[in-house]
C-alpha cells in the first residue's frame, strides 16, 4: 500500500491547492478550529476576533465580519471586553469558531 496516494493533487473551488504553504492556505482558503480552542486567554474577546486582521489584511471588511460573528453568537457580544480566558468551555468554543469565521475562509475545518 506504500505510495498508493504518491500522486495526485488537491483542488479546491477549481485551484490546485497541492504544496502551498500553511501561511498561503490559511492566508487564502482555509481555517481550523481546533478541537483545543486555542484562544488567547489573557487578551479581550475583542482583540482574539481582531487577529484576523494581522492574518489577512482585511481591515476593510472587519467591521462586516464582526457584526456576522456577533449575529450568530451574541453571549461574545456581551463579553467582548472580558479577557477570553475567563469565558466558560463553550463561550471559549464559540470565540474559536468565531475567529474562524472572521477569515471568511472557503473551508471551515472543525476538529
């Protein structure tokens, strides 16, 4: 079985996507949440959400992205100046998929 998938390529929407660099992938079609959440504890829920602006430069449609993330879970709304690590299990899981969502990726992958 050894070299049985040695070949090939991955396409996603039409583009070869084989051997970009993680920063490319993320930078342009991927996001993962992972299963451990990983948030920035000590930061403001607002500040783990402005991560994405460093990733992707887009400041311009952070605002947009913000409201979306806010629509769909408000409890980080309410929270968004409290620091992420003190939210509870699934507020910190909501944060997680939250950022992921602020990428506006074309794959979400959820662990």
């Amino acid at each position: 079985m050894v070299g049985i998938f040695s070949t090939g390529a991955v396409l996603l929407r039409g583009k070869n996507i084989t051997g970009l660099a993680t920063t490319a992938l993320v930078r342009e079609w991927l996001s993962l949440v992972p299963e451990s959440r990983k948030i920035f504890g000590s930061m403001l829920v607002l500040k783990n959400l402005e991560m994405d602006a460093f990733i992707k430069d887009n400041k311009g449609s952070f605002s947009e992205s913000l409201e979306n993330v806010f629509a769909l879970f408000p409890r980080l709304q309410e929270r968004n100046n409290q620091k992420a690590g003190t939210l509870s299990t699934g507020e910190q899981q909501m944060l997680s998929i939250g950022w992921a969502l602020m990428l506006k990726s074309v794959l979400l992958l959820l662990d």
